[in-house]
C-alpha cells in the first residue's frame, strides 16, 4: 500500500519504519528541513533501539522516503497517517494546533477512497472534529480511522511489531478493514470499535498505567513507614494475573512525553464533561510527592546540603532513550541545588539534552567515576544497564563517604551488604547501614 506519514516525532517515525518493514510503500513528510535532510542521510533524529537498521534497510530498498515537499508525500497516498504532536496547553487540555494545521494540509491532496488516520494522541471528540474540519475544505465526505499507539520509548521498534493489540476506530467498514489489511503482515491481534472509544481507549490505558505506578509508589511509602519491602510486596502481588506483574516498579515517579501530559488531558476531558474522577486528581499529587521522596531523604540524612557533592546517575525520564521531558531528573536537580548542593550528572545519552533543560546550575561528567569521585553522596535517578552494573565496592571506594540514595532499587540486598561499609537508601525498602 501507498502510505504518507505526517510527523516524523518518535510516533510517526518508528510507524513510518515499521509499515515500510512489513511491505509497504511509505513516504514520511515533516515540516523541519534539517530533520527530513539527516534522515535521508540514514541519520535518525532520536536515540532507539533497533530504529537506524531499519531505516536505512528500507531506504535503501526503496521503501522508505523522506521529504518536507507535500505533493510528494501526499499526492498519489491510498492511506494517510497523522502522527503530528499533541503537546500538553496551558489549561491541561491537548493542544491541537498541529493537528489542525495537518488537516487543512491533506485536505487539498485527498480524492474519495483516501483514508486518514489519526495517530496522534487525541481526547475524544477530536476525529470527529477533525473530519469535519477537512470536509469543510475538501468538500466531500472522508474516511476516518482513529488508530492510536501504545509503543514505549526505547523499545518502540518491538512494541510496533509486536504489539499486544492494535485499535481501530471508524465509523467506516470499508476503512477500517483497509486498515486492518495494513497491519495483517503484524499478525496481532486488531479491535475495531467506534472513533470515540478508540480515542478513549488510549487515554484509558496511559492513565490506567500511571495509576499502576502512583499506587505502587504509595504502597513503598507505606513499606518503609510500617519496614515492609515494596519489592517483595509487588511481586507477591504481581503473580495475581489480575494485577500483572508489569508496572509495579516502586520509583521515583512516572515521567516523559505521555503519562503526565495523558493524565491531565483526561481530567480536563472528564472536566468538561461533568465527571469529577478525583483518582486521577491522586495520582497526579502522588507522582508529584513521589518525585521529592530521594531529595527529602538526603536533606534528612545530611541537615543541609551545603558545600556537599552530590552525583546524579541518570538524568533521562527511563532508560534507553535521550529524552528528558518530564523527567523526575529536573526537579532533583532543582531542589539539590537549591539546598546548596554541587551537582555533578552522568548519563550515557541525556546530557546534550538535559543541559538544555536543566542548563549550568549543575555539572555533567562524561563518566560514572567522573561523576561520583569525592561525593558525599550518589543518588540513582535513572535505571540504566551501565547503573546497575556497577560495581558498587569500587565506586564507593571513589567516594568522600560511601552513601547511596537509590531512587530505582537498583542492587539486590546481598551486592549492597557484601560492600562493608556502607550507607543505603532505597524506595520501599528498610535502609541499610553497616
Ligand atoms: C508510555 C506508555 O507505556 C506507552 O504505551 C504510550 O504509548 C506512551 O507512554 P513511555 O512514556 O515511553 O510509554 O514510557 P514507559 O516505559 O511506559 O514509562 C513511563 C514512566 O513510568 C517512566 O518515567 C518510568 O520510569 C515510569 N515507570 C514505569 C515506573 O516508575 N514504574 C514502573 O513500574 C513502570
């Protein structure tokens, strides 16, 4: 099939790599020359696994094409892709401007049988809006699928070829089943429901996942009050398949382009529709709460922070992706320097971009010794492999004193014991401190 993508975010990307993978003809367009110049050059914008193979496999097979030229990628296109960005507005609610915008693009490059999915992270309502808004520029009836997406960064390639579930969203059989033709070649298991309940969907899902995360995290507050282990606990819990055992990784909070910003754009929709839904309202203030936890324990620990060095390990929201927004990371940050506290960061792939957020108030080490030598203390932000694979011994050896504060219970029991002396401080969990 002939696919155009609008938006070549992470969404539009890895969908764009993905489709061509499986057979199809796909032509991804994004307004931003300089991104459509290195993608051509096999170069992707974004740091995930998997993702540079693929690109430029297809590219160089013919499948896969960039260009920032409209007729190019939307002429002659059976199937048009919408994965422009949905970026959280000033009053809580998804901010559609892009969308719009999109809209009044495709619309001069449509004939009847074309079909427009949106893929973007829409409330419910938007592909009707949106519909109506192309027919209003066009002049005749269109199809719309609403078909939004479910893939993590860091594993978007396989959560997009080996997703759980795809969701189809249409009012129209015709499109929808075209649509589900598109994906056959995933072999995943397709649900067609109406526009509405696809969109909502998504957002159920994403709020429903932070839920997840909040829970566990006040179930690790409430351990280390009463001295229970929240990891003990979650996996006790998880072996019931009807909590799973996916997403009760007690933290410092969920962060990233998705979960905060889906939260509040689900209260706002609820809002406006009359539903109070004060469980969201609570996950957001214990995901908030949750993200002082580690620097509340250091003031504990120390008084002040004064003329205290202080390593960071990790800066990005997770492991295995550059991206820094939203991430707990920023308001550590903050608040340590705030306090007083010299900070020095490390993490494999974020400093460019943390430093464009977070700027000079701290420093940024090119390496874990580099960031933790003479610290009065390392706290551990992000779970990355190259973390917790240190060798603990070794890097407190490297300390002004030997104090962890791990804000992702990154080493079992035994390795922190077999250290000597030692002082840490998990979530969830009793400290230890020989
Ligand atoms: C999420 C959804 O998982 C995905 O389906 C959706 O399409 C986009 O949003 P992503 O933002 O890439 O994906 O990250 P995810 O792996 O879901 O983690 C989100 C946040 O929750 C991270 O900050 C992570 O550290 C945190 N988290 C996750 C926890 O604190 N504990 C957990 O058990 C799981």
């Amino acid at each position: 099939m002939k696919i155009a993508i609008l938006g070549t975010g992470y969404v539009g990307l890895s969908t764009g790599v993905c489709l061509s993978q499986i057979g199809h003809q796909v032509t991804c367009l994004d307004i931003n020359e300089q991104k459509i110049v290195q993608l051509r050059k096999g170069i992707s914008p974004i740091y995930e696994p998997g993702l540079d193979d693929l690109l430029t496999m297809n590219m160089a097979a013919g499948k896969l094409k960039f260009t920032t030229s409209q007729p190019e990628a939307l002429a002659n296109a059976e199937i048009i892709i919408v994965a422009v960005g949905t970026p959280q507005g000033d009053d809580g609610a998804a901010d559609l401007s892009y969308l719009v915008q999109a809209s009044k693009d495709i619309s001069s490059y449509i004939n009847h049988d074309t079909i427009i999915v949106i893929k973007s992270t829409v409330p419910v309502g938007t592909n009707d809006f949106i519909k109506k808004l192309i027919e209003d520029y066009c002049g005749f009836p269109v199809k719309m699928v609403s078909n939004p997406e479910f893939l993590r960064q860091g594993s978007a390639i396989d959560d997009t070829l080996k997703a759980d579930r795809i969701i189809i969203g249409s009012e129209n059989e015709e499109a929808a089943s075209k649509i589900q033709k598109m994906y056959r070649p995933l072999n995943v298991e397709v649900i067609i429901t109406s526009t509405k309940s696809a969109e909502m969907i998504k957002y159920a899902s994403n709020a429903f996942l932070a839920t997840k995360i909040s829970y566990i995290n006040e179930i690790a507050n409430l351990c280390e009050a009463v001295g229970a282990d929240v990891q003990d606990v979650a996996r006790g819990m998880g072996k019931d398949k009807r909590i799973g055992e996916e997403f009760l990784y007690a933290g410092i909070g969920y962060g990233g382009s998705c979960f905060p910003k889906d939260v509040k754009a689900l209260l706002h929709t609820a809002g406006v529709n009359g539903v109070k839904f004060p469980l969201l309202k609570e996950t957001i203030a214990i995901n908030d709460f949750q993200r002082e936890v580690l620097v509340a324990k250091v003031l504990k620990r120390f008084g002040g922070l004064k003329g205290k060095k202080i390593a960071m390990l990790g800066l990005a929201f997770k492991p295995e992706t550059d991206d820094m927004r939203e991430a707990p990371s920023i308001p550590i940050a903050a608040a340590l320097t705030k306090y007083g506290a010299e900070v020095v960061a490390y993490d494999p792939v974020a400093t460019d971009n943390a430093r464009k957020i977070i700027g000079d108030s701290i420093k940024y080490a090119g390496s874990i010794d580099e960031a933790v030598h003479e610290a009065d203390a390392v706290l551990i932000v992000t779970e990355w492999k190259e973390v917790k694979s240190i060798d603990v011994a070794e890097m407190l050896a490297k300390m002004k004193e030997p104090i962890i504060f791990d804000g992702r219970n990154c080493f079992p029991e035994e390795t922190i014991r077999a250290c000597g002396s030692v002082e840490y401080y998990p979530i969830g969990k009793p400290a230890i401190i020989i």
